[in-house]
C-alpha cells in the first residue's frame, strides 16, 4: 500500500530539478523518518504522528521551492499557488475557444471569410493578455491589501494517490484514449448515421465515401497508433525522447493527409457539401478548409512542442 510519506514525497520532487531528486528525497525521506520516530518514541501512533509530521512539513509544492531556490513571489507567498493554478486552468481553455468561435463566426457571417483565421488568432491572443493582467492584478491586490480568501489549511489529504514522480497521470491517460477512441468509432459510423438525413431521408455520410479506399483505413491505423502511444507514455511515466520522435510522426501522419484532403476538396462528401446550400455558396467552402487547415497545423505544432519542452523538463 503506498504511504502518506511516498505520496507527499512524490507531490514534492515534481516540481524540483531532475538531478536533484534522488539526492532531495533521501534527504528529506529521511528527515520525515527521523521526526515521526521522535514522536512515536513519546507513544504517539504511528499513523497519526506521519499525518502531523506531513502537515507540519507544509504544502510540498512550497517545500519544493525553496529545495529549488525558487521564489514564489510574483504575487506574493501566501497566493502564489492559487494564483498559478488559477492561471493555467484559464488559459488552458478559454483563448482557444474563444478564438474558435470568433473565427467560425467570421467565416459565417459572409463579410470577412477570408480574416477569420486572422480574428480568430488575435481574439485568442487578446484574451491571453486579459486573462493573465486581470488575474494578476485581482491576486495582487488581495496579497497587497491582506485581504483573506478564507482558503481551507493544505493537509495530507490533498496528496495524489500516484507515488510515482509522473509528468502523465491515470486520468489524462483515460481522457485522452477516451476521446481517440470515439474518433476511431464516429469514422466508420458516421457512414451509415451521421445524423445528417439525405433528401431522400436516409443517411448522408459526411465524409467521401470513396476514402475508404485507402484513407480512411489509414487514418483509422494511425488513431490506434496514437492510442498505443498514450499506453506507453503512462507506463513510462513521462515524456522521453523515442516518445516525442514516435509522437511527431504520428501527428504528422494524421495532419499531413487531413490537410492535403480538405485543401483538394476530397475529404467532405460532395453530397453533403450539395446538401448544406452555404458551402457551395463562392468561396465559403475554400474558407472553411482554409480554417480547418490551419486549427490542425496549431494543433500539431502546440502538441509537437509541448512533447518536446516535457521531455527537456523530465531530463533536467
């Protein structure tokens, strides 16, 4: 059964430097050992006198810090976590999808289809601006003015379940095969119910059926590779170099073909492009590539380089 001790030491080397970690969790494994047998020599519990240890020892995001010399002083000490989480949850997100729906409603509203990547981008950009000046400066304030958020006390029980020091965690995993996997099965599907109703009231896939020539099989192929290699990277623990190399191509492969597809107007049923009067309509539907084509070269790219900075961090 994994230890409150191997919990919290593992919630601690996370966040400090590579070749440091062995050195840091001998050490302080040590020290926990150390404090828990002074109070269990007085006839204290064992059990009980680990929790009161941990929680004297403090939040291990803030133990790691000072292990790594880090200040946490942006805002200030007694917000600078909350602040952080806060921040990355937000822009986690919101910028992206608001970017996507400002450029949708560019390429929509038949004024600007040719700007709509373009708005869509710096609307995107401009929200990471507000996000991140607003949020600094409410948390600011509150640090500056002693303002209390009533925060519940950090205690042992917020320490994840996983000992292991993982850049890639179980729910991560599940979330991310989780949503390949209804991928792989909407391909197929959506030939015989897309929920599309041709005019005759039978099914109108979405896609060229005469990709299933080649296509469609691979693309198919690559999404089980993918999920092959999300399997791998969790039992890995973490981003390693093979992995990054392995996850390019495979963004690659599914990119390179995507792209290719939409930009010669082969990827989309042409019945279903008949079938919907606005995409025949000028250039709406070349609009329409262009942005699906650039979303997808984005996307690539950010997963590309967050694979590649990941890996860096995990080797460092």
């Amino acid at each position: 059964m994994i230890s409150l001790t191997d919990r919290y030491l593992a919630a601690t080397l996370r966040s400090v430097p590579a070749p440091r970690r062995e050195e840091i969790a001998t050490e302080l494994r040590a020290s926990i050992e150390d404090m828990i047998e002074d109070r269990t020599g007085g006839g204290q519990d064992a059990a009980m006198a680990e929790r009161e240890v941990l929680t004297e020892l403090g939040n291990p995001e803030q133990l790691a810090a000072r292990y790594a010399d880090r200040r946490l002083q942006l805002i200030g000490p007694a917000y600078y976590l909350v602040w952080q989480r806060l921040l990355k949850l937000l822009l986690s997100f919101v910028p992206a999808l608001v970017g996507v729906v400002v450029g949708l409603v560019e390429a929509t509203d038949g004024e600007n289809p040719g700007g709509a990547v373009g708005a869509g981008i710096a609307a995107a950009l401009q929200v990471v601006v507000q996000i991140a000046f607003w949020v600094t400066l409410v948390f600011a304030v509150l640090e500056r003015t002693n303002a209390s958020l009533d925060l519940p006390a950090w205690s042992v029980d917020q320490l994840p379940e996983d000992r292991t020091d993982r850049q890639i965690t179980l729910p991560d995993v599940v979330a991310a095969i989780g949503w390949l996997v209804l991928v792989i099965a909407y391909l197929p599907m959506q030939h015989f119910h897309s929920f599309v109703p041709a005019e005759d009231g039978g099914n109108l896939p979405i896609l060229d059926p005469a990709l299933w020539s080649f296509w469609l099989p691979f693309l198919i192929a690559v999404l089980v590779a993918t999920v092959a290699l999300e399997i791998a990277k969790y039992r890995a623990g973490g981003w390693t170099w093979p992995l990054v190399t392995v996850n390019a191509v495979l963004d690659l492969a599914f990119a390179v073909p995507v792209a290719w597809l939409l930009l010669t107007d082969r990827l989309l049923n042409p019945e279903f492009v008949a079938r919907f009067e606005w995409l025949g309509r000028g250039d709406n539907l070349d609009t329409v590539a262009t942005v699906a084509v650039v979303g997808t070269i984005l996307v690539v790219l950010w997963d590309i380089v967050d694979s590649v900075v990941k890996a860096y961090r995990n080797r460092h």
